[in-house]
C-alpha cells in the first residue's frame, strides 16, 4: 500500500514523498530538503514537478546538488526553470514515463502557467495514485484509483462571504475560478471517476482565508465512504 507523506501543502511551499514500502517518489519541490531529514533520499527515484510557480519548485535546485535523483517535468516548465538536460526530464500529457519501479502516466490540467501537469502514479504493487493540484479542471478519467491527493483550495460561498465583507478583494475571485480546485468542483471530479477502489483522500493546498478544513474532510469523507486527510 502507499504511503503519503506530507512535508507541505500551501502557499509557502508543496512537496511530498510517496512510498510502496521500499521504494519512493517525490512529488514537487517547494520544501526546503533541510525540513525534510528523515527521507532517505537514496530510496527517492525521482521528483516530480506540476509546474514552474515557487511554491512548487523552489528549492528544485537542493534536489539537483544535494540527491542523485533526476526531475520530471513539462517542457514549458522546463523552459521555465531551465535545469540542467542530464539530470531533467520531458514528460509528454498521457506519455507514460517509467519512473525507477513506477509507472507515471502525466496528464495536462488547468492553471494560469503554461503546460502544467497531473500525474497518474501507478505503483509496483499495482496501487494507483492520482495527483492533482493548482488546476480548477481535470478533464480526464482514471480507471481504479486506490489513493487521491487532489487540490481542494477554497469554498465559493466562503469566498463571496470574505469578499461582501471585504476580507479579500474581488479581483481574487476571477483569479481563483480560473487557477484552483473549488470544493464543489473536487466532488464532481470524485463522482465521475472509477472509485471503487479507493482507500484514502488527500486533500491539498487549502485555502488560509477561503476553506474550512473540519468542512471539507466531512463532506469528502461523506461521498468517498474512505479515510480523509487534510494535508
């Protein structure tokens, strides 16, 4: 079974690492690997990055010099960051990639950068993990996802509520449909795909000002029937 584990999941940075028990994947690189100790870094086979915004990839040069992994991107986050071509690779949408012992199948999504990916992670153990995050649309279906770590960013009646009272301005708002996974959105990506053999949610990137954490779990948790987390 895979584990997750979160080092992570907001504004100020993202980065996850998970594992079938012997070997390993990291999942952005926004987290400083000082934070991130305990990893034994030689079981990592690779990092993969969803797109070229800090809080994703800032501390993707630390995973260059101080690990022997390689990194997985877009070629348009590539053109972005512009890492070195020996230790970066080029992931094409719906191109699987072997990874080490996982097979990664990158898909495009929605966000204001340009070629942002999601990955569609299968492990050795025939586990299959879908991720998602920074998107406010997946347009694709997944056959037998057994564990999802998906963006779930904010609420829109919280929104409107924070915007009528003048928390936050109302340009976020335009931003915010366009760039991030809404609640009510996450729920219709669930109920069209193939959960029937899902064990667990993760739920990423929340919203310090527009989500409610107690809220989301329960509601997900409500239509999921599996354990929920919030990252």
């Amino acid at each position: 079974m895979i584990k997750v584990n979160v080092y992570g999941s907001n504004s100020d940075g993202n980065s996850y690492v998970i594992s079938d028990g012997e070997r390993s994947l990291m999942l952005e690189a926004g987290i400083s690997l000082k934070k991130m100790n305990e990893v034994d870094w030689q079981s990592v086979d690779g990092c993969l990055i969803t797109h070229e915004h800090g809080d994703h990839k800032k501390y993707v040069d630390q995973v260059i010099k101080q690990t022997g992994m390689n990194v997985f991107l877009s070629e348009g986050t590539q053109g972005v960051l512009n890492l070195p071509s020996y230790r970066s690779t080029i992931l094409k949408p719906l191109k699987q990639q072997n990874i080490g012992s996982w097979e990664v199948l990158p898909f495009d999504v929605e966000h204001d950068v340009n070629e942002p990916l999601g990955f569609f992670i299968k492990s050795k153990n025939d586990d299959r993990l879908l991720f998602a995050t920074d998107t406010f649309y997946v347009r694709y279906k997944f056959p037998g996802i057994t564990h999802l770590m998906v963006e779930c960013n904010y609420s829109l009646d919280i929104l409107d509520k924070n915007i009528a009272s003048g928390r936050i301005g109302a340009y976020r708002k335009k931003r915010l449909l366009k760039s991030h996974f809404e609640l009510e959105n996450v729920k219709t990506f669930i109920r069209s795909n193939d959960m029937s053999q899902l064990q667990e949610v993760w739920l990423l990137h929340l919203s310090d000002a527009n989500s409610d954490a107690a809220r989301f779990k329960k509601e997900i948790q409500a239509i999921t029937g599996v354990p929920v987390y919030v990252a």
